[in-house]
C-alpha cells in the first residue's frame, strides 16, 4: 500500500467525496455504454433514488458511515435482488462497470485490487441463475 495506513476502505478510496464520485460514475458509465445495456435495463428508467441507495450502502459497505442500515435496517442484499435475473453475463458487465469507475477514479492500485475482489465475491453471491 502505498501512502500511510488506512483503517477502512472507506477512508482509502478518499472517503465520502470519492464514494459518490464512484457511485456516481458506475451509473453514469451503465447508461452510457452499450456493453452494460442488459445490466442498464435492470433498472428504473430514472436513476437518482438508485444512485442515492448505492451511495449510501457503499459507503457502509467500504467501513464508513452506515447511512443505508439507518434508513433501511440490514441491506439483504441477495433477497432484495432476487426479483432479478442475475446470471454471469449480468454479474460480469455490473462487475465491467465497477471495475471502469473505479479506474477513471484513479485510486491506488492496490485498493483497485482489493475492491476488484471483494466486489467479484458480492456480486457473485448475488447469481440467481445458471449461465
């Protein structure tokens, strides 16, 4: 790791500012890439309250601030994805976004890595379905 230590994600990726600028990006990056069209039209067709939600659980996702948990208790992530079909050619592309915004942010390799990681383990756990 280069720099000094950091006791969360949360503080690596450079804290609230960097967390919506992710978040932010990730959507901004699906409704403009045709190769995240499928995972695009999961979605509602205006994205504001999503970005929100997203920024809120990631920021508790990475160590910070828990704002998704306080408005909404426990994030259930698997079941309030089932309504979905996710298999891994979704996975994949959610996966392909994340991974270019988290570039474009220009974050320290080896958070990239780190965040590559963890984000294959959650997304994953997150299939539904074969294929």
């Amino acid at each position: 790791m280069s720099g000094k230590p950091f006791d969360t994600p949360f503080e690596w990726v450079g804290g609230e500012e960097k967390v919506r600028a992710l978040s932010d990006r990730f959507y901004d990056l699906m409704d403009l890439e045709p190769a995240y069209a499928e995972l695009r039209a999961m979605h509602p067709t205006t994205l504001e309250t999503t970005r929100e939600k997203f920024f809120w659980f990631l920021c508790g996702w990475l160590g910070g601030p828990q704002y998704y948990v306080e408005r909404f208790g426990h994030p259930r992530l698997r079941m309030r994805h089932m309504p979905f079909a996710i298999g891994i050619k979704e996975r994949d592309q959610w996966l392909a976004c994340m991974h270019q915004a988290i570039v474009e942010l220009q974050l320290d390799p080896e958070l990239v890595e780190r965040l590559d990681k963890s984000f294959f383990q959650t997304a994953d756990f997150m299939r539904n379905k074969g294929g």
